[in-house]
C-alpha cells in the first residue's frame, strides 16, 4: 500500500539545511527550500519592519502549536503592506487588534473599506489660466453671426434673396 510521497532531509552538523521529496520509487525530486527559508520568525521581522501594530498583528498570527500553518498568511500580510502604505496597514492592524480579530482577511477588509469612505474633494481646483484664453462668447454662433473678441461679422451682407 502507497503512503504518498516521503520528506527526505538533508542535515549539515545538526542543522537542516534542505528538504527533497523522496524519489525512491523513480519519481521527480521537488526541491522545497522555499519553505524552509521562509520562517516564521523572518516574516515577523519583516512584518514589524512595517509598524509597530502590523509586528504586533504577526505575533498574534504566529502564536500557537503550529506556526508553520499561518506562513502563507503572513505572507499575504506584507504583500498588503506593499500594495497599501506601510502606514495604512499599520492602522488597519492596529483597528483588527482593538477587536482581537486576527484574520489577514478581514485586515484587507478594513483597507479596501477605508479607502472607499476616504473623502475625496468635492469640486477639484481650478486649473491655472491658459495662455490664449478666450472668453466664452468669442465661439458663439447666433442668427448666421459670427461673434469675434475684435470684430463681428455678419455673414448675411452680400447674399441675394
């Protein structure tokens, strides 16, 4: 009976230093490193290099029997703080800690929210004056007249009934 695929690790003085699937039976290795380079601890360093609420957030995050479980969440975490501020994600962190809410999902949440009730200006500000400005009646057509800010012209003069 096939158990699936085994882990095989590669230790150095004690220390693991890569993880290959076993590929006893001909099947492919599958170098997975990545995992072992990204650490808990790493991503809550990273984490309170955005604020002090988002490290704070990532502690909370990483607390329990299996830190291991919640990586792709942390990674998620600072992926906010890079499409968001840095600032922003600290605030949303410091929000979701107020309420014990430890969910990166619900922390996205509070950012899209906030920058939807953003105020945004009423009427934008007026654009500087243009170097050929015209006032408004010099385009203005009426009863075949062509008005001009120098002259006016009726186009009607010279015509046969």
């Amino acid at each position: 009976m096939d158990q699936g695929p085994k882990l095989v690790g590669i230790y150095h003085r004690g220390q693991l230093i890569k993880i290959h699937f076993d590929q006893s039976k001909g099947g492919r290795s599958t170098d997975i490193q990545a995992c072992t380079t990204s650490t808990p601890d790493r991503t809550k360093r990273r984490a309170g290099e955005l604020g002090l609420d988002v490290g704070e957030f990532a502690d909370c995050l990483f607390d329990g029997p299996f830190p291991w479980s919640s990586i792709r969440q942390g990674h998620k975490l600072l992926r906010l703080g890079e499409r968001y501020t840095p600032q922003r994600l600290d605030a949303a962190c410091q929000g979701a800690l107020e309420l014990d809410l430890i969910d990166v999902g619900r922390v996205e949440s509070i950012l899209v929210q906030a920058l939807e009730h953003q105020e945004s200006p009423e009427h934008p500000p007026p654009l500087p004056a243009g170097r050929f400005a015209h006032c408004g009646d010099v385009f203005a057509h009426g009863k075949g007249q062509l008005h001009h800010s120098t002259r006016s012209t009726d186009l009607t003069e010279g015509r046969k009934p």
